[in-house]
C-alpha cells in the first residue's frame, strides 16, 4: 500500500494596495509550503515503497525457504501397520490468534546419508547417486513437556530382520533377514528406513529428517564452526582427519570428517565413531544456544537457507512454519538436558564384525521412550 501525503498551498495576495512586501513575504511562504508538501509526499512514497518491497521480499525470502524443502509421504506410504502414536498434548495458555506449541512426547528419526548424488557430496567422501546409504540414524525422543530428550544412535552395522518395504512404482521390497541395518535405506528409501526402525524398536517415528554430507558441512560452516574435545588423537585415511587429543574449532569439512571418524580410534569399529558423533551433537546444539542469530538478519538467513536446502523430512514437516514451530517447542530444552545413548549391542554370534541387539536390554530402552 502507498502512503500518500498531502500539504495544503496557501495562495498569495491578488488585488489592490495587498500587493508590496508583505505579499512577497506571503508568496514565498507558500512556496515554501509547497515545496515542504511535495518533500513530505515523496517520502512518504519513499517509505511506503520500502515497506512494499520490504513485505515482498519477506515473502520472497519465506517461499524460497519453503521450497528448499524436499519431503516424503511417509506416514501415506506405511498405513496403519504401524506403532501407535503417543499423544500429543498442547502447551497451555495458547490463544486462537497464536496455535498452540505441542508439548507432547515425540520421536524423530534422523538420518545422516552418505550421498543424495552430486558432485559436492562426492568429494566430501560420499558415494555414488546409485549407491546412497544411511551413514548415521539417530532416534531423537523428545520427552513430554519438552525440557529433555534422549537421542539414540543405531550403529549402521547392526543385522536386523528388514521388512518388506512399499517402493513408488507400487512395488515391494524382499523381505530379509539378517542384513545391514543401513542397507534399508538403500533398497527403500526413507519409508523402508523408518520401516526397519519402527520394525527393529517397536516405536512409532512421528517424524523423519535428513541431512547429506554437504549439508551438514555448510551446516556447521553457517554457524561459524564448532569446538570440540577429542579425548585421544586422530589419525584416519579414510575420513582425512587428523587431529591430535585436545580441544579444536573445526570448520564444516573437519566436523564431518570427525562425524564419519571410525579407523584412527580405538579399534576401529562402528561403536567408537558413535562416541565422537554424540560428542559433537552436544558441541553443535551449545553452538547454536550461544549464537545470536537474531541479532543479524543476514546470518539467521544464511544458516536458515543452509538447513532448510540440506534436509528431506516427512511432510510433517516439509515447510517452514513446521519446522519453526517444533523449534519453538524446544526452546526451554538445554544442551545438559541431552542425553545420547548407543542401542546396546553385542558382536554377531556368525560375524564377529557386525552387532546384533543385546536383549532384553535394547528392548527395555525402546520400550522406555514410548
């Protein structure tokens, strides 16, 4: 809308003995008026344009961020035969002009794949288009009220029995036993990956997100990086990282690198890299409570375009006020208040280089974040 300001002229004298110097005197303060009128209405054009094409690009900015998003039908594809969901409770006090946060019990999947294709992610060590796997799963339990959560890592190696799982073409996947975790994702995508965990814990995954190699490195770049602790020194080929025991601010590339970290520490299992990766999920959310995005548009934008280009979640969550809203209802939950946990395991009766679920201790910690 244009803001129109108008001044009101005032005429000078026109007749008579009116007309000497007190007729100048008033012919000047009409022009002087006008003039004043005319600078107040081109301002207020100005102003009012500013506004316009300030409220356009806001809405530019949020389409673009929106659209960034890729999403997946999960819950569409899987039906019914799933877990039961957990209640979700609304936070109290809300107004009908402000929705109600949830405040609910949640639990998400996340997923870290080494490669949705393209040549940034291969050369951060992904593999290739053809061959994409999930390279970390994380289970993230919110717990009711949202001031703690529980995060959960599932060590790719483990064998599980994989369930048939549905494919876009209306086809199925084989049903297998005693495979690769990770190899879930792999045949089926994300559906066959919330599948396996939901088969594998018997806990309902209200939500899926995604990351790839590159976002997750532009990710941590956007923040300006994250310290961490290393307790024993690095030195791994295969991730390109090495590092000696200390503290270090890792730029995006060396924070994946310790992310994928797994044969220059301890003996090289998958168990160790799980220890590394919990450390620095606790290093990103401190990074991120102590950054003031706020305080710089330009920055919250940044990081804002970076998460929302790097992520496939469910279509739960595939738009920016989904997305803004879980964040808000985490807004009372602290770094310290994290827990993070490995599925117990222990090596495979037939392959001393793969686990299986160490029960009934891995199901009595499933069976505790319902």
């Amino acid at each position: 809308m244009f803001l129109l300001v108008r001044g009101h002229e005032k005429s000078g004298g026109t007749g008579g003995s009116g007309t000497g110097d007190d007729g100048d005197e008033a012919g000047g303060a009409g022009i002087r008026t006008g003039r004043r009128a005319k600078a107040l209405k081109i301002t207020g054009l100005t102003l009012a344009g500013l506004l316009v094409l300030g409220a356009g690009a806001a809405g530019w900015v949020y389409w673009q961020l929106n659209d960034n998003i890729n999403s997946v039908d999960i819950d569409n594809a899987l039906g019914d035969d799933r877990p039961a969901k957990a209640a979700v409770t609304p936070s109290p006090g809300a107004s009908a002009t402000a929705p109600p946060l949830p405040t609910g019990s949640l639990n998400i999947l996340v997923l870290g794949s080494d490669s949705r294709s393209g040549e940034e992610n291969q050369a951060l060590g992904g593999g290739d288009s053809g061959g994409a796997r999930s390279d970390t799963a994380m289970v993230v339990h919110l717990d009711a009220g949202r001031t703690a959560a529980t995060v959960v890592s599932i060590p790719r190696d483990t064998l599980v029995d994989r369930p048939s799982c549905p494919l876009e073409d209306g086809e199925s996947t084989r049903p297998a036993s005693g495979v690769m975790f990770n190899s879930a994702y792999e045949v089926g995508g994300p559906v066959c990956a919330v599948k396996t965990v939901e088969s594998l814990t018997d806990v309902r995954m209200d939500h899926y997100i995604e990351i790839d190699f590159s976002g997750f490195a532009r990710l941590v770049d956007a923040l300006g990086g994250v310290t961490v602790t290393t307790e024993e020194d690095i030195d791994d080929d295969r991730s390109h990282l090495t590092l000696e025991a200390g503290t270090h601010h890792l730029d995006g590339t060396d924070a994946l690198a310790l992310a994928r970290t797994r044969y220059g520490i301890g003996d090289g299992g998958d168990l160790g890299r799980i220890g590394l990766q919990h450390r620095l999920v606790k290093a990103l959310l401190e990074q991120i409570a102590d950054e003031d995005l706020l305080a710089s548009p330009t920055r919250l934008y940044r990081v804002a375009d970076t998460v929302t280009g790097s992520l496939t979640t469910d279509t739960g969550l595939d738009s920016l006020g989904e997305l803004t809203r879980l964040a808000q209802s985490l807004r009372d939950l602290p770094s310290d208040s994290v827990t993070t946990l490995t599925m117990p395991v222990v090596p495979a009766p037939w392959d001393r280089n793969r686990v299986v679920a160490d029960e009934p201790e891995a199901g009595e910690l499933w069976s505790s974040l319902k």
